[in-house]
C-alpha cells in the first residue's frame, strides 16, 4: 500500500482520531502506520478497504472522495473503535486541503479545546524585529483592525505545534505531533486564517514524505514551510490593518471571470515532476502583457510530457496543439482566470484560432523593454519564499543576451551570456533527463559564442544572476526554439559551431561563496536533527567570527543565540532537568530562517543591477 492509494482525510479526522486513543496506544501508532503500509489495499466506489491481517479489514469511507468525519472510519478488530488501526489509517492517508473558508456561523465539527489567548513571551530572538459539539465561527470584518481572541488562541495553538515539530526534528514528529498540527490547521481555518492552516497542512506533507524517504523531498522546503507556518503565527498576535488581511490570507479563489482575451503564443516547455507527473505548459500573453498559462500534467513521468505537447490544448474549441500554440493565437470569449495565470477550460468558454505575433513584435516585444534588474527584483517578489499574498510579479525573464561560451561548475557546465547593462548571466538546463533536449540544446548553443539570441528563462535566486533557459529566437532569425521539445542541430547555428569553448573568469569571479551558509546550513540542520542535536554541535565561536569579518554581524549574533538556545537546559533545586524552551528556541530559528532568506533575496537583486565596468561578478 502506498498513501496515493487511500482517499484523502479531513485534518480534523485525523486529528480527532488520534486524541482518541490511549496513551499506551498513542506510543504504537507510528508502528502502525508503518505496519499498515506493507498490507493490501482494495477499491470499492468510494470505499477503500485495508487488510489488517487474515480476519480483520479496515473500511475508509469517502463520499465524495475525501473522508470527512471520524465515523467513516471503521475496523473489525475486537478493540474497534478504539483500536490504534482507525487512527493509522487516518495518518498514512493524504491530507484533505479543504482551502474554502466555511461560512460565517456554519456549525463546524467538534474540535480540541482551543488553548486561551495570549501573547508570546518575550525572546531575545524576535523576528518582528529581526527580519464534540458545533460551533459558530465568529464573523469576520471586511477590513480587520486587529485579530479576533479565537484568531489569536488559534495563533497560539499554530505556534505551539510548530514549536514542536521543530524541537522534535523530522525523526521524532511521528503521527502524535502531527495530529496537533493538523488539529491546529483545523481551527485555524475555522477562524479564517487560511494562510495558517494552509502552511500548517504543508508541513505535515513534507514531514510524512521526509519520513517515508520519498525522492522528492528536499529539507529546504520544510525549513521554507515550518518559517511560514512559525512566521505568520508570530506576526498574528501583533498585525492590524492591511497587515493583517495579508497574514490572514485568503482562501484558494476559483476560476473568475475575464471576459474576452486576444492571446498570442509565447513558448511550451516541458513539465516532469520528482513524483512521476508528466506534461506540459503553455505560455502566451494578453494585449495588454499580462502572462497566462495553459497546462495538462498528470501521472506519467517524461513520456507523457512528450505526447502531451502534440495534443489539442484543453480550451474552448481551438484545434491547436500545445506546440502551435506557443506559436499562434486564439481569442477567446467568456474567459476564466485563476489567480496565478492558468486559463480555465469550463463549458462557457470559447475560443479560436487567430493570428500569433513575432516576439520582436507588439504586443510581445514588450516583454523584452523592462530592464533586466527591474525584472528580476520583480521575479523575486513573486518567488521569495516568505511573499505576502498577491505580491504581483512573476517568475520568468525576457533578455537579450550574447552567449559568451560555456562555464564549468561545481553542479556541471552552464552556458554564460552577456545582457543588457553588462551583467553576466549564467543560464543552466531546465531538465538534464536526457529524453527532453534542455541539456543538448544548452551545450550545442555554447559552441557558438557571440551568437545574439533573445530568450525566455526562470530566475534561479543566487548570488549571480542565473536564470534556467526555457525558450529562445531561433539562432538564424527564422521563428522560436521551445527548447526542451525541440532540438537543434548544427546546421542551425549562424556559422560553423566550434567545440564548447570555456568562457574566460570574468571580473570578479570566485568559487567562494558568503559565509552565510554558515548560518543558513544550522538552519537546515535542525529541521532534520531537531533542537537537541544541534545544541551537541559544539562551540560556534570561530563561525560567527568568520561571519563578522564578512560584515554580517546580525548574522554572527543569530548564529551564537541558535546555538545557545539550542543548548539551554535548566535544572531545579533538586538538579532535575527542567523543559527545554521550545518557544524561545523556536523565535531564533525563525529570525535565523527569515534573515538568511532576506540577505539571499537582497544579495541576488544586488547582482542584477547593471555592472559599472564591464561583466558583473559571478
């Protein structure tokens, strides 16, 4: 069984499930997830059924496809309903993302005892200043003064559960600490705090997919979630006003209406995810610049993303495949918009095929006249990793470049080019799967230096400019090049291709990175390892020291606080041990979290801007 097999659960599901169980039991539990996870699994409509063992099964319920009360659970062991196997099930299976806000005074279903509001103690690491029965959720003002009391105990109870997980590190937040987390989620959607709860649901994600070892897994995401989750708890207790709307968030909108839109084709690129998803996405533009997306990913890994761009794109009733469509235009009518881009393809609406239009021509030229430095602090807006909702902007940059030959790095060879200001830019493959032609495009393209091309790619925040290449004019001047479906060839290059030319070190240049990093990977370390462990690292004197050289005292100081905080343990007059501080450790893992993230962002807008004497430093 794998948890893709069973049908979504409600977080308050779980969540009540597993603060059923005695605490005997509650010690069995992540054993029994494990247990459950070798047994088979059986689909009938909308009931999945688990094979305990030879007698006994375990039904999950899901109308509707998503297991929405505690009583759709059910075991046929002799300690049911309150064996530890209806809890289990309820922790392997994915975790429902109920993102619509309910109604104001809908009742709701019984939840924990909400812990009483107040504030945070004070820490010497703040990262304010540092970087059973139905209830009515409380109304919600349209333009909130201050966070309600049920806003701000729901606040607490998302910051205590974080707290925890952080102390306890990925190996030691089993499904206990989990169901708290999503017990948290729970009411802080109730309350309307969906960014909350949306941030609360991702960390239990990634710590199941941490645990489960799966391939897709990446530290940084969880340090990005557990700073979100921690971050916008904190900045609840003290937002008002227009601050506060943002930490509030919003709940995930539908598809709203955008009339009729003139499109015209920008490029497809190829999408293959670490999860075996496989597809495509379109990109084209409105008249008046705006970005709009058409996509098809579903399992199916790299050859369906391959098949997919030859198919008929999902809109209205265009004939065009993903491929022309990156090349022509459609006008549609009675258009459906979501709020990052993507076009809805509902029965309302309409579209034909029109006229495409030249990327040297209007409306698409237009993309290349922003100044690259605007467009990358404008990318950077879109893709920092702790942006208040709606902060605009967007990821892709349109350059003019010259390609200067290739770079050798420590991660492989990127291709060095020359844009507008005299900034140097390194462009890299978007995918290096050798069934898509991202990397051969890249390297065939750094045979020709002096080559001028004018290219689409993804900013990657660095402390170099850096952007993935997706798209470029075709190097004789004869249409677009979609380069990880189409592949060039030798014969396409202006002149005779000479072999991959390393481009000479340019001002500058050092293979030394920030020290930083030394900050940023005790970050990282303790997601995993959990505060104890790195309260055992030892002494941090001589970092924070070579930290302070580097002109970063706030970081050198940030740096000697995680560590002390990590290692504080009190003891009573009787030499006993006393409670870690969780809440304070907490507080400098986050001001640590939220500055190195600042500094990164600042440190790579700062590497955009245009070079005074000749090529930026890399």
């Amino acid at each position: 069984m794998n948890a893709a097999q069973l049908p979504p659960v409600a977080p308050e599901v779980a969540a009540t499930l597993v603060e059923g169980l005695s605490p005997r039991l509650r010690k069995r539990l992540d054993a029994a997830v494990s247990k459950l996870g070798n047994r088979p699994v059986h689909r009938d409509g909308d009931t999945v059924t688990i094979e305990v063992d030879d007698d006994t099964e375990l039904r999950l319920h899901a109308p509707g496809g998503v297991v929405a009360t505690a009583d759709s659970v059910t075991c046929g062991c002799l300690l049911a309903p309150a064996c530890v196997h209806r809890a289990a099930a309820a922790c392997a299976a994915p975790t429902a993302d109920l993102s619509p806000e309910p109604a104001a005074g809908a009742p709701q279903p019984a939840s924990a005892t909400k812990p009483a509001p107040g504030s945070h103690p004070a820490h010497t690491c703040d990262p304010v200043h540092t970087a059973g029965s139905t209830a009515p959720a409380p109304d919600s003002p349209a333009t909130p003064e201050a966070a309600t009391p049920a806003q701000r105990a729901a606040a607490e109870a998302l910051w205590s559960a974080g707290a925890a997980v952080l102390d306890a590190g990925v190996d030691g937040a089993g499904a206990v600490t989990q169901s708290a987390l999503l017990r948290a989620a729970h009411t802080a959607r109730i309350r309307h705090l969906p960014r909350a709860a949306s941030a609360a649901l991702s960390v239990v994600t990634l710590l199941r997919a941490a645990r489960a070892g799966d391939p897709s897994y990446r530290t940084t995401d969880l340090v990005t979630a557990l700073a979100e989750l921690l971050g916008t708890a904190h900045r609840l207790e003290r937002a008002t006003g227009a601050e506060l709307t943002a930490v509030r968030g919003r709940a995930r909108r539908p598809y709203s209406p955008d009339g009729s839109l003139r499109l015209y084709g920008l490029f497809t690129e190829p999408v293959v995810t670490d999860s075996g998803h496989g597809g495509v996405r379109t990109w084209v533009a409105g008249s008046d610049g705006r970005l709009f997306t058409v996509g098809d990913v579903a399992p199916g890994g790299v050859g369906r993303a391959l098949g997919v761009a030859e198919r008929a794109v999902r809109l209205g009733d265009s004939a065009l495949t993903h491929r022309e469509l990156g090349r022509a235009g459609l006008a549609v009518a009675g258009a459906t918009v979501s709020p990052d881009g993507r076009l809805g393809a509902g029965k309302g609406v309409k579209a034909v095929t029109a006229r495409g239009a030249a990327w040297t021509e209007p409306p698409l030229a237009a993309l290349w006249e922003t100044p690259p430095s605007e467009q990358a602090a404008r990318a950077l807006r879109s893709t920092s990793r702790y942006a208040d909702p709606d902060a605009g902007g967007g990821d892709l940059l349109f350059l003019d470049v010259e390609l200067l030959g290739a770079v050798r790095e420590a991660s492989g060879t990127s291709l060095l080019a020359l844009c507008g200001g005299g900034t140097a830019v390194r462009l890299t493959a978007a995918d290096d799967d050798p069934a898509l032609a991202h990397r051969d495009n890249l390297m065939l393209l750094a045979t020709a230096p002096g080559t001028r091309l004018r290219i689409i790619g993804r900013l990657v925040a660095a402390l170099h400019p850096r952007l993935t290449l997706l798209a470029c004019s075709h190097p004789t001047g004869a249409g677009t090049v979609d380069l990880g479906l189409d592949r060039l060839r030798r014969a396409d290059l202006p002149d005779p291709a000479a072999p991959v030319r390393l481009a000479p070190p340019q001002p500058g240049e050092s293979d030394a990175h920030s020290p930083l990093y030394l900050l940023e990977r005790r970050v990282e370390q303790t997601v995993p390892a959990g505060r104890a462990a790195l309260g055992m690292l030892g002494d941090v004197t001589t970092e924070a020291r070579r930290i302070r050289r580097a002109g970063l005292p706030t970081a050198a100081g940030l740096l000697t606080a995680l560590r002390a905080s990590a290692a504080q343990r009190e003891r009573d007059l009787f030499g006993r041990l006393l409670p870690a501080d969780t809440d304070g450790f907490a507080a400098c893992w986050l001001a640590a979290a939220r500055y190195t993230a600042a500094v990164s962002e600042s440190l790579c807008a700062a590497a955009w801007e245009p070079a005074r004497e000749g090529p930026a430093a890399l």
